[in-house]
C-alpha cells in the first residue's frame, strides 16, 4: 500500500510586471500598474535594472559611480512600493533589482509575468537606437507577454469606458482581440473592434461594395471571441485611412488602444509591426501590444 502523495501547492497567479526608472519616475505608469494589479488580485511586480560596470579600477568589480546607481535603483524601488500602497492599499508588492540593460532584463522576466507596463519617455525613433536605457519599443518587440506602455500626459476618457482594438484576418490581431475582451470584462469597458481600409480591394470597384466587404471580414473576425465574451459591449467599425493614424484617433479618448504584435524574425522595430511601433509614437493614450500566438512564434 502505498502512502497518499502531499498535495502540491497551487501556483501563484502572474502578476503585474512594471519597469521601474530611477532617473525619470513614471508615475502615470505606476498608477496604471497599480490599479490593474488590485483590479485582478494578483501582486505588483517592481523590476529595476542597473547597467552593469563596463570598466574595473585595479580589479574591484563595483565603482563607487555603479554602487551609487544601485543605491538609486533601492530606493527608486521603495519610493515606487510606497507610491502603489498609497493609491492601493492592501496590494501585494515585490521588488527585484539587478544588473543588466533594462530591456533585455524586462524581456527575460516578461516570461513570468502576466502584464509588463511601462513608462514612455516619447524618444524620437534616432533616440530610440541610440538610447542604452530603451525600453518601450525593444520590450513591446519581444517580450513573452503583453506590453502596455503608459504616457504620462494628462488626457480625459470618455464615459462610460471604453477600448480600442485594431483588427485585421490575422491570428496576432485575434489575440490582441481576446486580450481587449478580457480586460474589458475586468473593467466593465466596452470594445470597439477597428478595421482599417487602406485601398481599394482586388475584384471590387466602387467603394460601397469594398467597404460592404471590410465589415463582412471584420464580423467574421469577430464573431468566435464575441460569443465567449458576451458580456462585453462590442461595437464595430471600419475606417479608412493609414492604421497608425485611423487607431490613434479612435482611441483618443479610451482606456486604451490593443493591437497585435507582427512576431517576424528581424530589427526590433520590423518585429514590432509598423502600426505598433506607430502607436507608441503618436497615440495619446496607454498602447497594449500582444504577442502572437505560441504556435507562431514570438
């Protein structure tokens, strides 16, 4: 007779991942984080990277400059707890602190993490290369989870709330429709599905037939994830102009904008996707970028 194995304990729910930047505090970023993290009962995760000594003086590893940006990196972490306990009382908070650049860092732990958010700087695109301390284009490019990006200009949302998705035939635009549905669910928020009509479709030739055509697809695309959701207000609409402008326009005043995430092999802005990296550019509200299916690869 053999004795009954120990339960094994249940494992703990992902949590909210949120960059922490000593030298620009993102305090839009963390209030976002903080609200997410209490809203579906899972901690807030606080990661800092310090950029690791590049020069040693006569063999001692830390330089009094590298041990003064880790005591920065403290307590950036405990200013930022303090923060999320005060516009959340009660929630769960962990901290992480390591050496590394701060996008291959976020990336890494992107892999236990249910959500990364981030701060955005608004670098130009050359600022962007050239940046050692980048996080928001690199981390939306790869990390294993879905990235919100988080400006900190003040903005009025429209009542009562709502999501922008953007939508298209593809299985990166499916799982960014099912990330909308869910948050929307969690928020009581509405969704509005987005398909945008650049030109002219083949085998059609007067715009009415094209855009009849555009709102049969956007339906269909639709259709499966609605019915899971049913208790999402879903709304649908194709526009017709240049995606990063049409999505940033509709979703000026929402909760946020989702899209897909290309999940190509290449340059991290090729990855990205065009309408992603866009959006980070130009919308004036959080953009949440969702990684591809597993199958597809990431």
């Amino acid at each position: 007779m053999t004795a009954a194995s120990e339960p094994q304990p249940l494992p703990l729910p992902l949590p909210i991942m949120l960059g922490v930047d000593a030298a620009e505090p993102a305090d839009a970023a963390l209030a976002w984080a903080a609200d997410e993290a209490a809203r579906r009962g899972v901690r807030l995760h606080l990661v800092h990277a310090v950029l690791p000594v590049t020069h040693h003086v006569r063999g001692v590893e830390e330089t009094a400059h590298h041990k003064a940006l880790r005591q920065l990196g403290d307590e950036a972490l405990d200013k930022a707890t303090a923060r999320a306990h005060e516009r959340q009382p009660g929630l769960e908070v962990t901290t992480f602190i390591t050496d590394g650049t701060p996008a291959q860092v976020l990336v890494r732990r992107s892999a236990h993490a249910r959500l990364v958010v981030l701060g955005s700087r608004r670098l130009g695109r050359l600022g962007e290369m050239l940046s050692a301390v980048s996080t928001t284009v690199p981390v939306s490019a790869h990390a294993a989870c879905p990235v919100a990006v988080v400006p900190e200009a003040g903005r009025t949302e429209e009542e009562p709330p709502y999501l922008v998705v953007g939508v298209d035939a593809s299985r990166s635009a499916e799982a960014a429709l099912e990330h909308a549905l869910e948050a929307a669910a969690s928020q009581g928020a509405s969704v509005r599905a987005v398909w945008v009509w650049q030109r002219r479709l083949p085998g059609f030739f007067d715009e009415d037939a094209a855009l009849e055509a555009c709102h049969r697809q956007l339906h269909e695309a639709t259709a499966g994830l609605s019915s899971a959701y049913r208790d999402v207000p879903l709304s649908h609409a194709v526009l017709r102009g240049h995606p990063v402008e049409a999505l940033a326009e509709a979703s000026e005043h929402a909760l946020a904008v989702i899209v897909g995430r290309r999940g190509r092999e290449g340059f991290t802005g090729m990855r990205l996707g065009s309408v992603p990296h866009g959006l980070l550019h130009r919308a004036t509200c959080p953009v949440v970028t969702v990684p591809p299916p597993a199958d597809e690869g990431v």
